[in-house]
C-alpha cells in the first residue's frame, strides 16, 4: 500500500480496525515503517542529533482510548527502539500533554507522537507529531512518508514506561491560579462544573484540575476511557455530545459545563442558564478574554463564521482575519502576524480548535478550559454567566451546511473550477456581492430577494467534496438562496446534488 495516502494535511491517519467493509491501512506493520520515516525526519531534517553524536534520540508517545491504541504504540516503540531511540512510553494522554512532554525540563524530548483520530469512530486511529519547536507541517508528515521506505538505523535503544497527566495538570492549575491572580490553594470553592470527556481521554480534569482547585464535580460523565465511545461522539462541534452535557448542567444546576474532544485538543462550554457556547459563541467569548488582557489584537478564525462574529470582535476593538480552514492553517497565520508585528493573541477555527500565543501557539482544549475558569470568580461577583459576555453577539435566524460529493476523478480541479464559476454567476445575480475579505473558497453576501446574509462555497479539507454554507437573518431565505444556487448546480455533472434536491422539495 501507498503511505502518502495515509497523509491528512499536518497528520496520518487511517483506518486500524477492519470495519464492515472498510479494510485496515493503518495496521502495526505500516506504523512501523512510518516510525522509520520519522527518525530520518528528526535526524536529517530537524538536525536534532548531528551525525558524528552518539546520543540517542529521546520520543515519548501517548494515546487516547481507541481500542486500536496498545498495538499501534507497540510498533512504534518496537521500530524505535531498533534505530536506537531513546522512548518514553507514556500511555494514556492528550496531544496538548504531549507537546507539553517536549518542554517540560523533567522529560526533555526531542519529539513526541500522539496516537489519536480525533471524533472519528472507533475503527480509525493516526498519529500527531510535535518536536519543541511546535506540531508537524504538511510537508513534514510528506517527507516522512517519503522516507518510512529508507534502511533504518541498527542500534539498540531503550523503553521507559511513565506519565504526563499529573505534571500536566499541576502546571495548569497553577495557570489558572495565576490568571486569577491568587495564591489561594482552591480557588474554585463553591463552584459545580461538570465535565463530559466522552469517554475520551480527558476525564482526568475534573478530578487533577476542577477538585485540586476546590470545585464540586459532582454530575461528571463518561469519563472513564472507553475507545468504543458508546455514549456519544466526543465531539464538541457535534448536536449530540451538546446536547448532553447541556442537560447534565440543567439536571445538577450546575454552575458550568465543560466538554472535550477524544485527545482535549478541542473543548467548549455550557453556562449555568444552559446556554451552549461552541462554535461562533466560543470564539465570541475567547475574543471577549483575549482583547481585555491584549487590546486591539487581531484574532484569526477559519473562513466559516458568522458576519454577526466579524462585527461583535470589531465592537470590542479586535479585528478578525478570516483564513483558510483547517487548525494548523489558522495557527500558523496568528505566527505570520505576529511575525510582521501584528498583535495576534489567538487563532481559532469553528470546530474548537484554539491556539493562544502565550501557550505555545498550541491547540489545547484544556487551556481554553483554563481561560474560561479564570473568570469565573469575577462573573459570580457580577452575578453573571459566561452568556452575559456575549448578549450583545447576534445570532442567525437560520443556518445550513449541505456537502456534495465530487464524483470527478480529479476532485481538486474539479472543485476549484465549480468555484470559479461561482464567481461568474454571482456577479450577474443582483442581490448577491462577492465578500472580498475571505481567503477560502468563495464567500458571497446576500441582500434584497435573498434576505440579510452570505454563503460559502469551499473544498473539504480532507475529503472529495464541495461544502456549501449558508447563513440569514430572515427567515425562510435560506430556501431562496438554495433555489438560485441549484440551477448553477445543475450544470455540473459531477457533484452529487442529492442532498440539496431534498432540501429544496421538503
């Protein structure tokens, strides 16, 4: 099989449990392969031990709970310890713990690796890989994949089982009791959060972060780990996985409620009045937080947000750079800014992923979390929710996203010239103006016979397909808006309109 296609952008990932009809690609054998790749990229590309040295390398590797995890991480520690690789195998973590494994001084490693898919289902799993200087970029998963194939180094390395999630913890609980500018050992006192992991690997928060800091858990679900996730995704971009710890915080009139992704790269809330805060609202309030402490700073978001967001981040003084989905996208444009002097203090994409500059330019679910608790004790004070903060943000009447599969052979190409047409069309539809500050796809605003609001039109970063989002402020223009945009469709042999023909005759 072909390595690069286990390629996803700044990842790999595949398939690592046979599934119905879906057949393994990611199997022990290729992870091993793949962990020869890697010692050529930290060796020849990264210069992390010059040649003449004899020191081995030293890579820690962590999991999430996929059932898939143990045999995966197996073959990595069996190839490494072959090319004489120092490992520290970690066991179960989270891939903001792993980078974290890079600059802690009491582990030191040149490179970490988590073993994680994400939300997806159990039968996928992939690797994630960080060395100290941040995560891998796409072309260094390519030049890994590249080289998994090359002799592997002959001499024997070493194995050394330990664990990140007490250290992780106490230096965010010390964050947290820093951002709250107090030395009081439990902060928290008198505070009920809940803490939904999903059955993911995130349930070691409520219990070393929220209790340590004197928070009552009390109501906490599915946090043992179970790579089966047999109570719902854990997905905080998901209705469902919201749905629950929504009424997990209602039941137990909780004072907020917390929810992760499977590795905690990803989170979001619930506040005490029920209101749920992911998506646009997450990145409303972060914003809110981010230009208290850094006013005027921009703040870098994926290309499918809210008009309502552009214009709640420039009421509170910040300016929002809409840019290319796709979290190592939008992270690696907050350093671009910052770089030319742009005060940038937080990239974030509508699915969770949010990276501050003063934590690494790391998407870390957990540090969210920690930013959000920091004002607590003040919104109490108030007598406030984290709803409060963000009243002022006007929501959308009505939301869509439908997703067309490209049946072209040659997807991309096909895609981006359905999308140069757009840009045609829209210019002789009266109503409609394309947005000119969007980097991905094209975004157009509606006006007149359309309502009040804007589509996109972008490539699905990872699978063959156009996603379609629209947006109004007037109700029931959706429907027209899907209506002209149908007969430009129709044109186009090659797209699976299924979807969108059954919206239009419900």
């Amino acid at each position: 099989m072909d390595l690069k296609a286990l390629q996803n952008g700044s990842d790999i990932r595949g398939i690592a449990v046979e599934h119905e009809e879906k057949t393994a690609n990611l199997t022990p054998a290729q992870v091993g392969k793949i962990a020869v790749g890697m010692v050529h990229w930290l060796r020849d590309e990264k210069n992390l031990v010059e040649k003449h040295q004899s020191r081995k390398l030293k890579i820690g590797i962590g999991h999430d709970s996929r059932i898939s995890a143990d045999s995966l991480k197996q073959a990595l520690i069996d190839s490494f310890v072959e090319q004489n690789v120092e490992v520290l195998d970690f066991g179960l973590a989270t891939t903001p713990a792993m980078f974290m494994a890079t600059q802690f001084p009491q582990y030191d490693c040149d490179a970490t690796i988590m073993i994680t898919a994400s939300h997806l289902p159990y039968y996928f799993n992939g690797l994630k890989l960080f060395t100290k200087s941040g995560g891998a970029e796409k072309a260094d998963i390519a030049y890994i994949l590249e080289h998994a194939e090359r002799p592997a180094l002959k001499a024997k390395g070493s194995v050394t089982k330990t664990s990140i999630l007490e250290d992780y913890s106490a230096d965010l609980t010390d964050k947290i009791r820093k951002g709250m500018k107090t030395t009081e050992e439990k902060p928290l006192k008198g505070f009920h959060i809940i803490v939904d992991a999903g059955n993911g690997a995130g349930g070691f928060f409520a219990e070393k972060v929220l209790e340590k800091l004197g928070a009552d858990i009390t109501g906490s679900q599915f946090l043992e780990p179970d790579g089966m996730f047999p109570n719902h995704i854990p997905n905080p971009d998901n209705k469902e996985a919201m749905a629950s710890i929504q009424q997990a915080v209602l039941k137990n009139r909780a004072d907020l409620g917390v929810i992760f992704d499977t590795d905690v790269d990803r989170s979001a809330v619930v506040d005490a009045s029920g209101e749920v805060i992911n998506r646009n609202n997450l990145i409303a309030v972060l914003a809110t937080i981010v230009l208290a402490e850094y006013p005027g700073s921009s703040i870098v978001t994926n290309s499918p947000t809210s008009s309502h967001l552009k214009e709640f981040i420039e009421s509170k003084g910040g300016k929002q750079v809409r840019y290319i989905s796709g979290y190592r996208n939008v992270i690696n444009k907050m350093i671009e800014l910052n770089e030319e002097d742009i005060d940038t203090q937080l990239a974030i994409e509508t699915s969770g992923h949010a990276a501050f500059k003063e934590n690494y330019y790391l998407d870390d679910g957990a540090y969210v979390i920690a930013k959000i608790l920091m004002l607590l004790p003040k919104l109490k004070k108030e007598n406030a929710t984290l709803g409060d903060l963000i009243s002022s943000l006007k929501q959308p009447t009505e939301t869509q996203e439908l997703r067309f599969e490209i049946l072209a052979e040659k997807v991309r190409d096909y895609g981006e010239q359905v999308i140069r047409d757009l840009s045609g069309f829209v210019l002789s539809q009266r109503g409609m103006k394309v947005d000119s500050e969007n980097h991905e796809g094209i975004r157009v605003n509606v006006y007149e016979d359309y309502g009040s609001g804007w589509f996109l039109l972008r490539m699905s970063l990872h699978e063959p397909l156009l996603v379609l989002q629209v947006e109004n402020d007037r109700s029931g223009m959706n429907q027209n808006v899907l209506e002209v945009l149908s007969g430009f469709f129709e044109g186009y042999k090659q797209l699976d309109l299924a979807k969108l023909n059954e919206v239009l005759n419900k």
